[in-house]
C-alpha cells in the first residue's frame, strides 16, 4: 500500500510480489526504503547494510550536491555500523566473509543473467541521468541494473517508480 496504494491488492498477483512475499525476501520492504530516504536520507543505512548495492541511490544525493543528505546517510550507517559491531564484532566478521565469498560468484541457474559490471556502469549512468534531470523515479532503475543478481522477484523495487513520479510537495 505504500508504494502502489489502491493497486496494492491487484499488485499482489504480479509474479514478482507474489515470489517476494512467498520468499520472505526484503526488496519489498528496500522499495519502500528507495521512497522514503531520498526524503529522510538516515533509511539509506537500511539498504547499506542489508543489501548493499541497492545503497547506490545514496549517489543521488551526491551527484546532486545534496552534501548534507550524503553526510546525514553516512553517518546514520557508521552509527549503525559502531553499535552493531560494539554488540556482536564477530557478526561483522561472518557478513564481510560471506560478501567476500560471494564476490565474482556466476549467477544461479534461475537468476537473469546479465554480466555485473555492464549492468553497474549502466546504472552509475541512469542514476547521473535521474539526479541531473531531477528524475527521482530513475533511482529504482538504478537499484535494480545495480543488483549482483538478479531474480524474478527483484523486480519488486520497480514499485517504488509510481509513487517517485509524484513531486514532493514544495518541489517546482
């Protein structure tokens, strides 16, 4: 409902939703996410640290000189970083691990699989585009081309697109 409102039931039998919410996966929730920190910047810690790559849209802010966003998201993550490692440092060890080991991985036999690297350099140019045309809808896009891998049910971060093309109020 966040995202799509009075759709909200009929977006349920999209396949992408329905794999999500059946996986139990978080893009749902990272969709709402890309909505609501380009607002409240601090939510980029959220996807920083869940996912990582959908974190590009923190570039938004930066490409548009937005340098207090930038900071507000760098420092809500380095907070969330310093109290969780303060907690459990072993945690942190074990995730940076298993990034690592995944790094370079070839996409699973159910992933659509469309080289990396191509479809990060895409999304550094989308997202230039979105920022310097004000195109905060693109921010998606990006997140999307900017996953390692893509399933059928990351589609879900295009639910954000609707609600990013109406202006927030107090924007010409």
């Amino acid at each position: 409902y966040l995202l799509v409102g009075r759709w909200a039931a009929p977006a349920l039998l999209l396949p992408p939703v329905a794999i999500e919410l059946f996986a139990g996966n978080v893009n749902l929730w990272l969709a709402v996410v890309l909505v609501y920190a380009l607002r409240h910047p601090a939510l980029w810690a959220v996807p920083l640290l869940t996912k990582v790559a959908p974190g590009i849209g923190v570039a938004w802010h930066v490409l548009r000189g937005e340098w207090r966003a930038a900071a507000v998201a760098g420092a809500a993550t380095a907070a969330v970083v310093a109290v969780s490692y303060a907690l459990s440092p072993d945690a942190w060890a074990a995730w940076i691990a298993l990034l690592r080991d995944n790094a370079g991985m070839a996409a699973p036999w159910n992933s659509i699989a469309v080289p990396f690297l191509p479809r990060l350099a895409l999304a550094g140019g989308v997202l230039i585009v979105a920022a310097r045309t004000d195109r905060a809808w693109l921010v998606p896009v990006a997140t999307l081309l900017a996953m390692p891998v893509i399933w059928p049910a990351t589609f879900v971060l295009l639910l954000a697109v609707p609600r990013l093309r109406v202006r927030p109020e107090g924007r010409g």
